[in-house]
C-alpha cells in the first residue's frame, strides 16, 4: 500500500478536514522518517506504516468522543507524539500537553509541533506524578497496566464534565484487558476494528475509565 494510499484512509475516515490540516497530515511521514534517521522514536519496521500503526491509531480516540474547543487533554507517555499530535491537528480548538521521561523523544515532539505549525500542542520531558495542572481526559498508548496509570493521574482530572463521556482516561491498548481492568467496573472497552477496516486493529481497543471511580 502506497502512503498516499494510506493518507486516502484517513481523508475517508475524517472526510471534513480542512486544507490545513490535509497538509499537516501529509506532511507527518517525511517528518518522521527524517527525524527517526536521526533519533529512532518509531521502530524501523512501523515508519511504513505510519498512518495505520500511528497516525490512524491515535485517530481512534476520536471515533469514540470529540474533544471540545477550551478542552484540555495531557498525553502520558506520549513517546513521538502519539496519539497527542494526530488529535491536535484533527482538533486544533482543544489543548493539548504531551509528556514523556525520555528527553530526545521530546525533541522530537517539539521539532515536528513547530515544522507543522501547531499551535495548540506544548511537549515537555517530565513525569506524570509531578504535572500539577488539571485536564478534561488523559490520553496514553499502553505505557502501563490500568492500575499503575490511574495512580499517576488520579489527582489531575477535572470533576466539571462538558463532554458526552465523563471525565477521565482514553486508553489505547490490544488484546484481553480483563484482568487489568476488574478493579474498574465502570470501564467501557471500544473495539477500534469497528471503524477501522484493518488487520491491524483486530484486537486493539479505547478504553474509557470516568473520573469518578477509585482506585
């Protein structure tokens, strides 16, 4: 599959993107495979798929809720930027704030912000523990099990909701979460193959944990 092929997939998916953000999508391949030459933060077998395994996964969330302008969402582990940047450019009204321990995928993060012109996205290197700001969601992709995660954030969600799905976590995970998620009862699970028409996602998931359970 060529990448325009795959840049085809997400203009299906999201048929209302504006020109801008069309080219900041399409500019996000060149941009990372530039980078990963110089930083590996994409494993050499995914750069290729990049819209399917990145760009498109991280789009899942957004099949499952549409972040409000004035929203703010922290990304957790964001590593080179997913799934924070594909949902900053989808949803350029909503504020984004992307996190991870590792300096140079920072680096990166900031270095593809700035080539893409985004302005409703800031990238630091620092632990989940020690943000002291509040958000509407925290987003993340499988950084860790359900239970450590909720006790990195618990302290940082915003009890006022403005969305149709209450305040909280959108995970992204594969395969069977049950085990990680029986302390969770008000969990929902999203299978993400029922929007996307891939192999890939047959067993990959959002899952959603409001704000108000405890842990």
């Amino acid at each position: 599959m060529s990448k325009s092929t795959k840049m085809e997939e997400i203009l299906k998916q999201f048929p209302n993107l504006t020109d801008n953000q069309i080219q900041q999508f399409k500019k996000l391949q060149s941009l990372y495979e530039d980078w990963n030459s110089k930083i590996n933060v994409i494993s050499r077998k995914d750069i290729d798929e990049l819209y399917t395994r990145h760009v498109l996964h991280s789009l899942g969330i957004a099949k499952i809720l549409e972040f409000k302008p004035g929203s703010k969402i922290m990304d957790v582990g964001t590593g080179g930027g997913f799934p924070s940047i594909p949902l900053a450019i989808l949803f350029p009204e909503a504020n984004f704030y992307a996190i991870d321990i590792i300096a140079k995928k920072i680096k990166v993060v900031n270095e593809v912000i700035k080539a893409l012109g985004l302005k409703n996205i800031k990238a630091e290197q620092k632990r989940a523990e020690i943000v002291n700001h509040e958000f509407d969601f925290i987003v993340s992709r499988a950084v860790t099990n359900m239970p450590d995660f909720v006790s990195w954030i618990k302290n940082k969600i915003k009890s006022n909701s403005k969305h149709e799905l209450q305040n909280g976590i959108l995970y992204l995970k594969g395969g069977d979460l049950s085990e990680e998620l029986k302390d969770f009862p008000k969990a929902t699970e999203y299978n993400i193959s029922e929007f996307f028409d891939n192999e890939f996602f047959e067993t990959k998931k959002v899952v959603h944990v409001p704000l108000k359970f405890k842990a």
